[in-house]
C-alpha cells in the first residue's frame, strides 16, 4: 500500500506527505491508500471475434476470466480490455488520474510488465511482454494476435477498431497487438489487418490490488545482450557488419555460414538486457527460449514504435543458416534475406522479419529499410 494523501483534509492528495490543518475542536481525518501496482494479463481465450459491439462485451470477458482465476475484486467489475473506440481511447475507462499514478504495472506470475504505469508505457519501457495469461500460463509469441484498436500510449488507432468492433467485413481494419511485443509492439504490431479473424485480449486492472506480491529488483549481475543505439543505426545490413567491432570491439551477435551466433555464449551463464530483466540463460538463449527481449541499448533507452529491423540469421541463434539466406553474410546490399528479425517483438526477434505490414511481405532486402537495420551486441 501506498500512501496518497488526506482526501478530506482540505490538503492536496499525491507526493506532500505534510499537512498543516489549524485544529479549533473535535476532528476527523481519513487517510488515503492505494496499492502502487496494477495487473495486466492476456486471455488465455484466444478467439474473440472483432464484432461483438463495442468494448463492453469485451470488458465482460476479461472479468469472467478474472474472476474464475481468483483475480478480480469482490464486485467482479475490476478489469477492463485494452481496447479503444473511434471516439474513446481505452484511458477513458482505465480512470486517467489514478492510472497515470507512476506505479507497476505487473503479469499475473508476478513478473513486471512496466515499472511506472502509463508513463513508462509512453516511453516505451517494456520489461517482460505481455504473454502471460489470467491463471498465470505463458503463451508463445507468434506474430499479431491481440485486438487493440490502440497506440501503445492509449490512443486510438485511426480507422482500426473494426468500426467500434462491429465488424467482421474485410474492407474493415483493426490494430492488432503482439503478445510477444515489446516497445510500441505490444499494442500495436500490425494496423493493417482486415477484421474477419479471432484474436486474444488484453486485460488491464482499474485500480491497485489483486493480492499478488510485486517482483523483487533484480540481481545486477550476469552478461548483458543489448541492440546498437539508435543514432548508430546502419543505413544498410554491409555498413553494420562493421559498427559492431568499431564501436564495442566484439563482432555483432548475428549467424553467419560459418559461425552461429550460439558461438558467442556461454550455456551457463545467465544473460540479461540493459534494464536487467533476465532473457535467459546461454542454453535458453541459444534455443531461441527468450523470455524478454533485448531491446534495449548499452544505455537503457528502448527502441520503440515502429519497429527496427535487426540482423540475426536463422530462426534462433543456433540454427545454420546459408550464406545466400544472409546477404552473403551480411557482406552484400544486393538481394534480399529471411534472416532479419524484430528487435521490439519475441515472434520474429532473430529471423523472419515483416518488412511491408500491409503485404505481409517476406524475405526483405539486404539494401536496407528507410530506417536502417541495427543488431544485437553480447558481453563477451
């Protein structure tokens, strides 16, 4: 519990602990508290339709779901969906002023999805996506599968709610989610898919409780996978073969025909990224068993929306991959290549990547993106 002020002291409520009231007789006072974190979970239904009407069907799922896992209030009305209309974005219902009160934001295994509420939302400064469901079940990412209809920061996403989830007409568009997603992704991954496909929910708390612990800090310790800084993108896939050891004296974290990334780690060691959530240990990281993304730089600083191409190779850091699948290992501009990934999401973070969301297209070229490509760096 956190303090947050005397509501009917005359004081005003939030940081100012002190109050200074000139007592003449009898009085009362009540103080405030309120938990400083909030749960947020996937449904472990994944086949919500995107026309049920409007976000109130919707909101009544995430609460039966809830309920029977034990997690709701004793009202059975403390979740909504993360979802937005064209004339409210979710906030609306998520009570904007406590929302935005800076707490956590946590998964229901009790692992942090942000440190400061909407704030760090905006930011983008996810620590663990958002793929754990009500009961505390962690699915697999794979690709968009969540219906949003919203900005990471909470807004709506224009002309993608399926006409306020009315729909299922495929001339009709929706924003899907990534339950795999990090920065910016999580929420919307893909505004471009047409609105005759089932999908999951996120379901975030209202206000504080739940009955769950928050995580402890963790352990500052182990080596360290992180992405080259923004400013240091490449503008092609040739020039950042070189970036990696120019700038932090050890080759880039990415396969090649004749060495895989695996190479780079040791299976016992534990890895994390910047902010010091653990992505796993060498073994998991090398089977491709991430549970956080590395997408964050040597800084801290996350890469948000929209997404960055990285270069990985196959389709985890221990699978070979051909020097033709890789621009010829990373040396050549021309053709294209399977082998980039998505640094802000676990479904395609070392191969695979979507370069064109409104054509799904698949393999990219090797003379770069309008944005550039980065890549992975690990501790030695």
């Amino acid at each position: 519990m956190h303090f947050e002020g005397y509501p009917d002291s005359g004081c005003p409520e939030g940081a100012a602990h002190d109050c200074s009231v000139v007592v003449s007789g009898t009085t009362h006072f009540s103080a405030r508290f309120e938990d400083r974190y909030r749960v947020a979970f996937v449904t472990s239904r994944q086949t919500f339709p995107s026309d049920l009407g409007g976000f109130q069907p919707y909101d009544l799922a995430c609460n039966v779901l809830a309920t029977d896992a034990g997690i709701n209030n004793t009202t059975n009305d403390g979740f909504v969906a993360w979802l937005s209309t064209s004339d409210a974005g979710v906030l609306t219902r998520l009570n904007p002023s406590p929302f935005d009160f800076g707490g956590s934001i946590i998964r229901p295994d009790g692992e942090l999805f942000v440190s400061a509420g909407l704030p760090d939302l905006r930011a983008s400064l996810i620590h663990h996506p958002l793929n754990v469901d009500e009961r505390g079940a962690v699915h697999v990412a794979t690709g968009p599968s969540v219906l949003t209809g919203t900005l990471y920061t909470g807004v709506t996403a224009s002309n993608a709610t399926c006409n306020d989830y009315t729909t299922t007409s495929p001339t009709a568009h929706i924003a899907l989610g990534d339950l795999g997603g990090g920065p910016g992704a999580w929420s919307i991954y893909n505004p471009f898919t047409t609105c005759g496909s089932t999908n999951a929910l996120f379901c975030f708390q209202k206000s504080g409780g739940g009955g769950l612990k928050l995580p402890p800090t963790a352990v500052q310790g182990g080596k360290r996978i992180y992405v080259l800084n923004r400013n240091e993108v490449a503008a092609t896939a040739a020039i950042i073969k070189t970036r990696c050891p120019s700038l932090y004296g050890r080759p880039c974290f990415a396969t090649t025909s004749t060495r895989l990334a695996s190479a780079a780690l040791d299976p016992n060691q534990k890895y994390y990224n910047t902010r010091w959530d653990l992505i796993g240990t060498g073994a998991e990281v090398a089977a491709g068993r991430w549970r956080t993304g590395a997408w964050f730089d040597d800084t801290g600083a996350p890469f948000p929306y929209p997404r960055i191409a990285v270069i990985g190779g196959g389709a985890t850091p221990s699978t070979p991959v051909a020097a033709s699948d890789i621009c010829a290992d990373w040396t050549s501009t021309s053709g294209t290549t399977t082998g980039l990934g998505t640094v802000t999401s676990l479904s395609s973070y070392f191969s695979n990547v979507t370069w064109n969301l409104a054509t799904s297209a698949t393999p990219a070229p090797c003379s770069g993106f309008t944005d550039g490509y980065t890549a992975y760096v690990v501790d030695p």
